[in-house]
C-alpha cells in the first residue's frame, strides 16, 4: 500500500505561482513513477506531468514550458511546480503512483484556482 497526500493548492491569480507537494509513504520502494492529474469540473481527470525512477518526466502541451515536475530522494516526495498559471489551470490537482502497469495509488487532491 502506498499513501499519498497532497498540499499547496489555493487561490492565486492569473501569471501567479505556485507549488504543489506530494508526500508518499508506505510501501515507496515499489514504486516505478509518480504523477500529477488534474481535474476541471465537468471534465474528466488528464495528466499534466509524470517522472519515472530515471528522473524522465513529460508533460501534457498545455502546460509544457510552464510547469515543472521533481522529487526529493527516491518517492518520498514529488513537487509540482506551476508557473504563469492561467485561468484553465483552475482543477483539482491529484498526486498517482504507479507500482506496476495498471496498478494506481491515488492522494485526494488539492485544489487550485486561479482567478482575479
């Protein structure tokens, strides 16, 4: 079992920042990747960035260039740094951790808005 719990969402506005904690704990060392997904009311949950145990991260191109995906040493925590955040920005940010193909864990999310 892996635990997740995520922290840093708020309110902020238009070309603001923030950043965006995921603390892992439990089994960690069976984990292969780690992810942020978000989701938008009324829309289904996409990832926007993902970092696998060589450190390769991709990001979905709606956030390329302007968010930043890291983690501390091993799975104890990954980060999620979000710059010139705009208003489509605005989700539920959810922490995922891969053990195996298919196998999930999932935090609660935090949430983000961004708005005047």
């Amino acid at each position: 079992q892996v635990q997740l719990v995520e922290s840093g969402g708020g309110l902020v506005q238009p070309g603001g920042s923030l950043r965006l904690s995921c603390a892992a704990s439990g089994s960690i060392f069976s984990i292969n990747a780690m992810a942020w997904y978000r989701q938008a009311p009324g829309k289904e949950r996409d990832l926007v960035a993902r970092i696998t145990s060589l450190d390769i991260t991709n990001y979905a191109d709606s956030v390329k260039g302007r968010f930043t995906i890291s983690r501390g040493v091993g799975w104890n925590m990954v980060y999620l740094q979000m710059n010139s955040l705009k208003p489509d920005d605005t989700a539920r940010y959810y922490c995922n951790a891969e053990v195996a193909p298919g196998a999930m864990y999932w935090g609660k999310g935090t949430l983000v808005t961004v708005s005047t």
